[in-house]
C-alpha cells in the first residue's frame, strides 16, 4: 500500500504531519520521527521510540530471547520458579553463572 499526502512548510521547517502518514508510521505524540535523506533527494521517514539508556538492556537481542523463552514456558504451563529464601535464590541465580 502507499499513501501520499503533503504538508505545507512553514516559517523554521516545520510542517504538520497528515494523520494517514501518521497512522502509517505508528506514531503518537511525543515519539520521534527519523528523517534519511540521499544525494538523488529521496527520504526515508521512520517513526523511532528512544528507549532510555537505562532501560536498553530489557531490548537486547539477548533479554528478548530469555522474554520469548518464558512465553513459550507460560504457554505450556511450565509453573515459575519458587524460592523459600533469598538464600535460595542466590543458589539458583549462582548456578545460572556456571551454565
């Protein structure tokens, strides 16, 4: 499918953003929108969420790999692990290390 719209260019570059595009690049208020532009004048628009750097870890392709393993663990309802202590935990998480 492709839309085309346009948007006037006003004083300092800025324009609005048709809501078909918008709805086409799945933005909201507040997200980011990359713009790419070539030698040959073609751009590439993407809609972009910052992840905050404090959270980028949880986006690793490593944690999202673990996230997917639990949804397929819940989905065949492979009860979660369960500690009587910390102590216990500590064990188990220390014996993770050594895999």
């Amino acid at each position: 499918m492709t839309i085309t719209e346009f948007a006037e260019v006003r004083k300092r570059n800025q324009f609005t953003l048709p809501p078909a595009i918008a709805r086409a690049l799945r933005v909201k208020v507040g997200d980011k929108v990359e713009f790419t532009a070539t030698e040959d004048g073609a751009v590439t628009v993407r809609g972009a969420r910052i992840v905050p750097t404090d959270q980028a870890w949880f986006w690793s392709p490593e944690w999202q790999a673990m996230e997917r393993e639990v949804d397929v663990d819940r989905a065949a309802g492979v009860p979660p692990h369960r500690f009587g202590s910390v102590a216990e935990m500590d064990v188990f998480l220390d014996s993770l290390d050594d895999s």
